[in-house]
C-alpha cells in the first residue's frame, strides 16, 4: 500500500513540475496575467481538470514560479556580499555568480523581470517577499564588515535594498545580451562590455558606501 502511495506521490511531483516547466516556457513569449491553464495542460498533455490538483489558479502558479526561480538563490546571494576579500573581489565575484546564473536560468531570470512588476498581485508580493529576505540577509552579511562599525539599522538596510536591486539589473543586463545575440550566443567581447559596465555600476553603490557617513 505504502509502495502504490509512494509511486501516486512521484507521478503527482512529476504532473506538477512539468506544469511549472511548460508554464515557464510559455511564459517567455507572453506574461502571466494573459497566460491561460488550458495553454499549460494542453502543452503537458493533461486535461484542464488535472490543473486543479496542483495549483488554485494561473495566479498559484505563478508564486511557484516565484519560488523555484528565487527560493534556492538564498546562498548565491550571500555569497556575492561576504566579508571575504576586498571591496573590488566581491564585485568581481558578484558580476561572475551572475553571470553564470543567468547563463543557466535564462527563463527564470526573465520570468521574475517581467512579472515584477506585472500584473498579477500575489506574484507581485511574492516576489518582493523574497527580494525583502534577500536585503536581510546581505544586511546580516554587511554587518561583520568593519565599515559598518556606525551604521544604523535603517542604513543597513536601505544599502542591502540597494545591492539586491543592483544584482536584478546586472542579471537583466546579462539576459539583454544574450537575447540580443545571435543564437543566444554572446560574444566575449559583448560579455566583456556587460561585465564592465554591471561593475562599474556596483562600484558607484561601494564608493557611496565608503563616504556615507563623511
């Protein structure tokens, strides 16, 4: 019995991933608030009923989205901020970590561009649900940094929103190149020019930083 309820349970984890994957393809030519459950089940091979047995609504959905594309970042981004090294090394190892996952993750990354803002609230509020966890934590990351020695909490904080919404536009601006590629191919020379100006732009936030309290 144990073993027939085990296998129900996999094929239900296997219909419900394959409902999110299809979903996220279908999601690169349109955004969430004009994407219908019959476009998804008919691209999975279910019948629309079967939606329900997974997901309340697109909207549901799409909050799952949400966490398969942000919810395992959590480390990554701790990473990109550690004390380790100097100010222009964590930049460096920011821009790469970046990089490299947007190399990985084209469709999520432009999933959570697009639907940022988008038209569909719970989406919305899930993904500034995460961006809030991820400014916590880059501000737990900064707080062992001896600069902060005479920060203020509020400070701390308004800095970490801040590398997080700068981490979202280098993500963005490696997505840009690589959609703007021939065969999503970019080039070095293009991947170079990105990696310089994300850099610099982190730079401008890390020179701020420095003289805040001037």
């Amino acid at each position: 019995m144990s073993h027939t309820l085990g296998i129900r349970q996999a094929q239900k984890q296997k219909t419900r991933q394959a409902l999110l994957d299809a979903a996220l393809g279908l999601l690169e030519e349109q955004s969430l608030s004009s994407l219908g459950l019959r476009e998804v089940t008919r691209a999975v091979g279910v019948a629309p009923t079967a939606f329900y047995r997974h997901f309340r609504s697109t909207a549901d959905l799409g909050v799952a989205l949400v966490e398969e594309a942000l919810g395992g970042l959590h480390p990554m981004i701790r990473t990109t901020v550690t004390a380790a090294g100097s100010s222009d090394e964590r930049i460096a190892r920011a821009v790469e970590l970046i990089a490299r996952h947007v190399d990985a993750y084209p469709a999520h990354v432009r999933f959570i561009a697009r639907e940022r803002h988008g038209g569909v609230q719970p989406v919305r509020a899930a993904i500034r649900d995460q961006l809030a966890r991820f400014a916590e934590e880059v501000k737990a990351e900064l707080v062992k940094d001896r600069e902060a020695k005479d920060w203020s909490d509020d400070d701390l904080l308004m800095l970490s929103h801040l590398y997080v919404d700068q981490m979202l536009v280098t993500a963005s601006l490696f997505l840009e190149a690589q959609e703007a590629a021939e065969g999503g191919e970019v080039s070095t020379e293009e991947r170079e020019r990105v990696t310089r100006l994300a850099t610099r732009q982190m730079r401008l936030i890390s020179i701020g930083r420095h003289h805040w309290l001037d």
